[in-house]
C-alpha cells in the first residue's frame, strides 16, 4: 500500500471537515426535487400503461427495460437452449419476438461469458418482478456508489438520487450503475481498502472496455495490490466462464463484437450515432471518413489520459484522481450509448469535494471566483441534467448529443482545479 496515497485519502475527509463543502442553495434542492417527480411520473405513467396492456401483440404498450428484456432473453436461452444460442441471431430474434412482440426493435448480445453466466437467474421470475427487482437493487447499488462522496461533497441527498443518469438507466434496464459502482469503489478505495478495489475492478471484466485503463492508473499510482488483486480477479471469472461455456463461446463473443463494431459502430447501421455521445460520432455524423474519425477521437481522448496518468504519478488529491479517471474512461470509448453516463455522478461530486482548506472568513481555496466560477457552475449543472438531454436527443435527434461537448469540457474543469493545486503546492 502507497503511504503517501493513504495520507492524501485521509486527508480529504480532514479537509471537508475543515473547511466543509460548498452548501447548495434551497432552490437548487427544489429543483432536484421538481426533476425527481417528474421522471417518478413519466416511469410511473409507462409502467401503468405496460401493466394494464395485454402485452400480447406489436401494439402493446412495451415493457420498461428494454435493455433488460434482452438479457432477460437470453438468460431464458441459456437454460433452455445452450449458451451458444445467444449468439444465433436467427434464434435470438425469435425468441425476442416472442417474449417481446410489442418491441419490433430487436436488441443485440454483445456481451461476454463472464457476464452471460452472471445473469442466468434472471428468467426464474417472470419479467415485471425481474424489473421490479432490479430496480430496487440498483437504486440500492446506486447508493453505494455516491455514499462517501456524497458526504464529502455535502450534497442532499435528493439532488443526489434526482440525478437523470439513474433514472434513465432504470428506464433502459441497463448494466451502468453496476459499473458505476464498481468503478467508483475501484478508484476511491484502491490505497485505503486495496483488495477490496482489485475485486471491484476485476469484476468489471463483465464490461471489459471500462476497465482497460485501471492498470495504467494503478501502475502511475503504484498500487500493487490493488492491481495484482485485479488481475487475479478478472482472471478467476474468465477461466470460471471457459469451464462454464467453452473457448467457443469466447470465439462467438469475439465475432459477434466484431460484426456489430464494422456494422454499426463504425458505419452507423440503425441510427446508432444519434444515441452516442462521443467525438467519433459526431465526426461520422459530419461526413468524416472513418480514419478521420479515428483521428478526432484520438485528439480527445490520448491528452485525457495522459493527463489523468499525470494526475496519479504526482498523487495529486483524491478527488481529482477519481474524477479524471472517470472521465477519461467514458472519453476513450468511440462507442459509448447514452445510459453510460450515469458515471458522471462520482465526478460530479468529487469537484464538489473542497481539495485544500480555505483560510478563515475567505471562499474555498480550490473553488473559483468571479466569472470562471460562473461558467464552472454552469458547466457542472449542464452535466447533471446530461443523461436526461441525451436520451431525449435520441428521441429528437435534430437536439444533437451535447455530451460531445461537456466530457471534454469536464476534463479541462479538472485540468483548470490540477492546476491550482499544482501552483499552490510550487508557492
């Protein structure tokens, strides 16, 4: 374990103490609230009107989840057919069509062994109390994962759970608060708890591309065991999914990726450009060949994580680490669907985390004044309603992905805080 990094964590929970969070304003609050009910309504609105539908044909109203109707479907075909099946398309398709008539949108399975194994018990129950389930659980999991930086950051806790990036996940039934968790307990508790932080992150090997930068960061930050316990975690799920399902479940994983990036990542089959909020997207969307693509994307994404690696070799506060290498992760994805944005939360509050005490009677130290905080507290805002406008703009798509913008926009707000601390640690 790093000494140093053990200090500096500590050290943030002296400092908010000290010098306490920035408190938000009633109205602020109010609005939380206000947004919270709404989105209560609008799942409260479609969850009656699937419930009270026969759900029998196309014209159905068609459940909540419909993410989580897929891996409802293939755990059914894992039991009843094999795993190998999940990766027929043929069979795939029908068997949505089948449990699912009203969704004429068939989903796809991209999902590695490590995963598919992970979900089987999902169609022991029949899919409206697999939901209810799982909304529960996330919105449990979603707890865990802002707890400690929600107190740090001294945030209500309805502007927390207000938040669109759980709301909209729930509505999907998607995976991304599991992950969220995950990674905020991997980054936030790699130098205090490390065996904990490796378990989470060898875990995320049920979404690999998420975790493919932890071992940099831990590398830069010289977190062993939290990095042995990583491997050794991640390395214990696969072997367990190839005595499970076979190398020839790997190998239909790896093809089916592989189509589905060819097809529609890298050629926009489906609309799927208008649901990413990333850089390669909206090149595509512009008219950019795909080298260019690449090339934008890279603009973006190679200084973020060279300045997040930066970050964990000079330990710099906590607060920023977590942030930066958050953002980082969701900025080098080229495909990167909306309902991943849940994970701006952590980020969200570890900006609101004060880095170094201020002196008495002064503002916070690590906070700026005048029209730059203006435009911070804009910036922060935009991004707390960011999962909402973004799955909107799937639905009009002329609104555009204004993710496109705010991740980079976010990554130089913590570039802007790493240099304050930087000037203040060289004065």
């Amino acid at each position: 374990m790093n000494r140093q990094t053990v200090t500096s964590s500590r050290a943030v929970r002296q400092r908010s103490k000290a010098s306490g969070a920035a408190t938000l304003s009633r109205g602020v609050v109010i609005a939380a609230v206000v947004v919270m009910l709404v989105q209560w309504l609008a799942l409260g609105a479609w969850a009656i009107s699937w419930l009270t539908s026969d759900g029998g044909g196309e014209n159905s109203m068609p459940p909540l989840g419909h993410d989580l109707r897929v891996y409802w479907t293939v755990s059914w075909m894992t039991t009843h057919l094999g795993a190998m099946a999940a990766f027929h398309p043929d069979t795939f398709d029908a068997a949505q069509r089948q449990f699912f008539p009203a969704y004429t949108e068939l989903g796809h399975w991209l999902y590695p062994p490590t995963f598919q194994w992970l979900i089987q018990p999902l169609s022991w129950l029949p899919y409206p109390w697999t939901y209810a389930i799982y909304v529960a659980v996330s919105i449990a999991l979603f707890a865990l994962a802002v707890m400690q930086w929600r107190r740090l950051a001294g945030w209500p806790w309805p502007v927390v759970m207000a938040f669109p990036g759980l709301w909209v996940a729930v509505l999907v039934g998607q995976n991304s608060i599991l992950t969220l968790l995950l990674m905020s307990v991997a980054l936030t508790q790699s130098s205090v708890r490390p065996l904990l932080a490796g378990v989470c992150a060898g875990l995320l090997v049920i979404k690999p591309q998420f975790a493919l930068l932890l071992p940099l960061w831990w590398l830069c930050g010289k977190q062993w065991r939290a990095l042995g316990t990583m491997v050794l975690t991640g390395g214990v799920c696969c072997v367990l999914s190839l005595l499970w399902g076979g190398w020839a479940l790997w190998e239909a994983f790896f093809a089916a990726v592989a189509t589905f990036n060819a097809a529609v990542v890298q050629q926009g089959a489906g609309d799927i450009w208008h649901a990413m909020p990333t850089v390669f997207a909206m090149a595509r969307l512009q008219g950019a060949t795909l080298p260019t693509a690449y090339v934008v994307y890279g603009l973006v994404a190679v200084p973020s994580v060279l300045f997040t690696a930066w970050l964990w070799v000079r330990q710099a506060p906590l607060p920023l680490r977590v942030a930066a290498a958050m953002i980082a992760t969701l900025l080098i994805q080229p495909y990167l669907l909306y309902y991943e944005l849940a994970w701006l939360i952590v980020p969200l509050l570890c900006l609101a985390v004060p880095i170094d005490p201020a002196p008495s009677g002064s503002h916070h130290a690590d906070v700026p004044q005048g029209p730059w905080k203006t435009v911070d507290d804009l910036l922060r805002t935009v991004a707390w309603g960011l999962p909402l406008q973004a799955y909107l703009a799937v639905l009009w798509t002329p609104m555009g992905q204004w993710g496109v913008w705010i991740l980079p926009a976010l990554m130089l707000l913590i570039v802007m805080r790493a240099r304050r601390w930087t000037y203040r640690r060289l004065t």
